[in-house]
C-alpha cells in the first residue's frame, strides 16, 4: 500500500524504520538471552568478557539457525512463541489459582514438559487440527494438580496465618 500512495523516498523511510525496528528487537533479544545465561542460569556469575561474548555468538548462532531452518512465515513463528510461553507457564497460573502449591523441581517439570508437549505436537503437523497450546497446557495442569498439594488451612496463600476481617462499625 505504500509503495502506490508514496514517492519512493518516503517508501524507503518507511522501509528503514521496519527493519531497523526488527533489528532493534532481535538485538535486544540476543543480549538478553546471553545476559540470562551467563548472569542468571550459571552457577557462579561468569565475568570472563570472552566468556561472554561466545556465549552471546552461541545464542546469535543459533537464532540464525532457526531463522533459516525453514520457509515458515513470522505469523507462523509469533504462534509458536506464543504458545510455548503459554504452555510454559499457564499450568502453574490454573494451578496455583485453584488454591493448590507446587515445589520447585514439580514446577519445573510441568514447565518444560508443556513446552516440549508444545513443540513435539507441532513436530508431528498435528497443529492444524488442535492447536498446540491445548495438549500443552492441559497434560500438565491435570499431572501438576496430580503432584499438588491444597494450600494449607488456615494459610493464606503467603504462608501467614489468616486474620478474620473485623466487623464493620466496630
């Protein structure tokens, strides 16, 4: 569209801005990804600059892996992040809204089990009749509300002892 209502200069401003926005952005990704990894998931924070920057080249790497891995379309891809992140974290938000606790290795496990039941249905072609994200998030909600506990009676959800509301007027 606006390359018939545009002068050819404008059209290429428009175009300058598109991309230098995606860049920006997957820019900005690569380095918190690599940021993510060599601050938060190392054991001890890695400050060796040339650490660093190999694990930054790795992420890049492998983000142009998956650019060229095949002839999907950026719609394509937008749903598939969407719903690893959804399957991701979805069954711990139900469960945790039903009243019910999870420890930490549950919790992981129900986190990238739904992400790999996101991926592998996606893997096998079955999104075109089911949407990956129902497989994902549903398995692991029912085996997460499985391997739950309720919350403690007479708990609030922080922990703390709850306190009955004093009555009004008084």
């Amino acid at each position: 569209m606006a390359v018939e209502l545009l002068p050819p200069v404008l059209v290429g401003v428009i175009l300058a801005g598109i991309f230098a926005a995606t860049m920006s952005t997957a820019d900005s990704l690569v380095l918190a990804c690599s940021a993510a990894i060599t601050s938060d998931l190392a054991e001890n924070r890695i400050q060796r600059p040339w650490i660093m920057k190999s694990v930054t080249a790795a992420v890049t790497l492998l983000a142009l892996g998956f650019a060229l891995s095949g002839s999907r379309s950026v719609f394509s891809l937008v749903i598939l992040a969407w719903s690893t992140l959804a399957c991701a974290f979805g069954p711990l938000m139900i469960i945790q809204a039903l009243g019910r606790r999870v420890n930490q290795p549950v919790a992981i496990g129900l986190m990238l089990g739904g992400v790999g039941i996101a991926l592998w249905w996606r893997m096998m072609g079955w999104e075109g009749q089911v949407y990956e994200g129902l497989p994902g998030i549903l398995i692991p909600t029912l085996v997460g509300f499985a391997l739950s506990r309720p919350v403690g009676a007479g708990r609030a959800a922080g922990g703390a002892p709850e306190t009955a509301a004093p009555a009004p007027g008084s």
